[in-house]
C-alpha cells in the first residue's frame, strides 16, 4: 500500500502535520516560506499515484510563471500573456484529454489556473510582479490548498506571502476548522457514500422509486460534506501558518435559485471564471443574446474543466439552460418566494448531479426513468425501508447541517470550554473512523 498525505490519513494527522508545524514554528520567521516549499513538496510527492513523478512539473510551471510575470511586469506584451496562457490550458487540455484524465496530475487543474490568475493579472496592472521568488513560490505550492484549492486571489495571495500572521489564537482557530472539516467528510459524508454505492451494485434498472431518490440525495450530500470539508480544512490549515484563504461554500443549499446556488457553491472556480471569462467576454453588458452565449461559453468551459466525457457537458448544459430560463423569466419571482425558490433549487440541482454522477448514457437514463417511476417494476419494491433504518440518521443530519442553523450554533460556542470538549470528542472520532475504515479519497480530486 502506498504512503498518502491525504488530509484523511493517520500519516497526515499524526505524523506529518505535527513534524511540519513544530519545525515551521521553531525556525525563524525569515525561515518559514522555505519550510513551508520543503513541506509542500513531500506532501505533493506523497499526495497520490504517480504524485512524485509530477512534482518536477509542478515546480517548473511555479518557476516558469513566475519568470513570465517578471516579463509581463517589464512590458512583455499580449502575445506574451497569451503564448504563457497557451502553454498553461494547452497543457492542462493535454492531460485532460490523454487516455481521459486518467493521467492527470494531481491538483493540476486548481494551480495552473491559480499561475493564470497572476499572469492575467500582472498584465492587467494589478499586482506586481517583484515580489520574491521564494514568496510567489510558497504561496502556489502552499499544501493546504494545492489539492483542491480555494483559489486565492494573486493580490492576496502575494499581500499574505510576505506578511503572514503568525498568532497562537488562529493556531487554535484554525485546528477547530481543521477537526471540523475532517468530521464532515470522514464521519458523515464517506458513510453516506455507502448508499449511492449500494444503488450502483444493486443496478439501477432493479431500485425503486424512493430508493433512487434516497441515493442520490445521498450523493449529493456526500459530494457537498466532502468538498466543503476539504474547504474548511485546508482554511484551518492555512490559519495554523499564519493565512487566511478564503470560504469555498457559502451554504448553497438555501438559495433560491440556481444561479445563487453556484454564487455559494465552490465560491472561488466560480469567481475565477467570472473575472478571468465571463467579465472579458463582455459579461451581462452586452445585451441579453451576448449574455447568453457568454454563459454558454462560460459553463462549456467549466464542463470541460471537470472532465472530458459527455455527462460532463450535459451536466453544464442544463444548467447554463436553468440559469437562461432564470435570467429571461422565472428568476424576479423566485427571489420573492419564502418557500418556492429553496424547493425549485433542490429538485434542480439534484437532478443536474445525475449526470455529474453517472457517466454512461444508457445508465444514467435509467437512473432518470426510476426517478420518475419509470422502467418496469423494482426488484424489491420496499427495499428503501431497511435503507432508511441505516441511512436516515445519517441523510437528517446532512440536511440539518445544509442549513445555517449549526453554524450559527457554533459560532456562539466557539472558544468556549464546550465546543473545546466538542473537538476532542470529534478528533478521536475520526482518528478511529480513519483507523477502522478504507482511506476514501477526496471527490474533487479527480478534477
């Protein structure tokens, strides 16, 4: 079995972070961005499969950038910005369509779109490109977010390479975020995992209605504990370095439409899009026929951006038709709505993860015909109930927690000797679910 540094891992929790933190903290402050680029680097070579040998290409495209956004910054013109974000999609298209991303590196996706930001925005005037080598370089390797991001603006991010707040209060701050990120995908999303895999292997022409229903709410809630979980952790990881990244998920599952849905849903893809394409584009400035195809261009891209196959674009293509359907008529009365907009959103958004979560057209069909009750009788019509015995505490407390309610909750626990109690219960907790359990990867990994 191979040595992982998955945030997940007993090697991670209790042997590499620990190491890290305590010769991060003991060197001098000057010393720090080195230790953190040595401690990155392990942790990229031990991340994944093949994770060592595309650690020379992560190095060479931080290197190469920042050298191209010295360019840049002395008055390379256009064709330098646009040969430099030629190298950097073509190579990104490259292992996204070799042997179908089979091979792509891992975190490949959210660097090299975070090397682009500093690029585009060194042209622009934005930001300078004098910064040291050392800073630009600790800041795009920073392991907590290389991964699977967030994405951090090139101007913060520069601002915060070279003033980092080391404080013993965001240490502390930062392990709650960190413990509590680890809990959302190792104790209640990895479990409810369970039912979208027990609907796969039972076939889906053989589940019934409610069946189908109760898994794919379980996927969708899986996929959200997850992604947000990564999130929380890699800001409690930045914290405990003396950073601030920014919040990935704004709870979406309250809006009221599909477009606010993906305002809070991996809030910084969905910015980088808007102010690298969209904005460029022409935005919504334009009239609405250029607005429309601007989104289409937008959604293509971000279809293309989480993988090659078909599902993907029909994943994005309905939704770029929600959100047209939004904008043109149902959106002004939606917004108004006290229940319907949140009850329109979920159906929406569910269904538009059938295709993000089945790949092959016949079987996703299928899938969409059981939903519905069509496709001939279920195997066993009443197979749900004992499903819902296993599983319903674990989907009523991923829907509690879509809400705001607990973090409201926690935000007026935090700090005190309760929620310190509460996270100690929660650290062993995962300790033991990661001890006793297969190490599940990360979903958006795959991205």
């Amino acid at each position: 079995m191979q040595f992982s540094l998955q945030f997940n891992s007993i090697g991670f929790l209790c042997v590499f972070l620990p190491v890290f933190l305590a010769v991060y903290y003991i060197v001098p402050a000057a010393w720090r961005k080195y230790v953190l680029i040595l401690g990155s680097v392990l942790f990229y070579a031990f991340s994944g499969e093949r994770s060592l040998l595309w650690l020379g290409l992560l190095l060479a495209a931080a290197l190469g950038t920042y050298f191209l956004g010295l360019w840049l910054g002395k008055g390379g013109g256009p064709w330098v910005l646009g040969i430099s974000l030629g190298i950097l999609g073509g190579t990104l298209a490259f292992f996204k369509l070799y042997q179908g991303g089979t091979w792509l590196p891992a975190g490949m996706s959210f660097y090299l779109f975070q090397m682009a930001a500093y690029l585009i925005d060194v042209f622009r005037g934005r930001l300078r490109a004098e910064g040291g080598l050392a800073e630009y370089v600790s800041g795009v390797v920073m392991f907590p977010k290389l991964l699977s991001g967030p994405l951090v603006s090139p101007a913060s991010l520069q601002y915060q390479a070279s003033h980092p707040q080391y404080r013993l209060d965001q240490v502390h701050f930062g392990l709650g975020e960190l413990i509590l990120g680890l809990s959302l995908k190792v104790i209640l999303g990895d479990r409810l995992g369970g039912l979208w895999t027990q609907a796969k292997m039972v076939g889906y022409e053989s589940i019934s209605t409610p069946f189908a229903w109760m898994a794919l709410l379980a996927f969708a809630l899986r996929l959200y504990l997850d992604f947000w979980g990564y999130s929380l952790m890699a800001m409690g990881l930045g914290r405990m370095l003396g950073y601030h990244l920014p919040r990935n998920f704004r709870e979406p599952y309250t809006a009221k439409t599909v477009s606010d849905f993906y305002r809070r849903w991996h809030v910084t893809l969905n910015a980088w899009f808007r102010e690298y394409l969209y904005i460029p584009l022409g935005g919504s400035r334009k009239g609405t026929y250029r607005t429309i195809l601007n989104l289409a261009v937008v959604w293509a891209a971000t279809g293309f951006w989480h993988g090659v196959g078909g599902n993907y674009l029909i994943w994005a293509a309905f939704l770029w038709l929600m959100i047209v359907v939004e904008r043109l008529w149902t959106g002004p009365w939606l917004e108004k709505s006290r229940v319907a907009g949140h009850v329109y959103t979920v159906f929406v958004i569910l269904l538009s993860w059938v295709p993000f979560a089945i790949g092959d057209l016949g079987q996703m069909t299928i899938f969409l015909g059981r939903l519905f009750g069509l496709g001939g009788p279920a195997l066993n019509p009443w197979d749900f109930w004992q499903l819902l015995t296993q599983y319903g505490g674990l989907l009523a407390a991923g829907l509690l927690l879509a809400t705001p309610l607990p973090r409201r909750v926690w935000q007026a626990l935090r700090g005190s000797w309760a929620a310190d109690a509460a996270l100690f219960l929660l650290f062993w907790a995962v300790v033991y679910f990661m001890a006793t359990s297969a190490q599940d990867p990360f979903q958006y990994f795959q991205f």
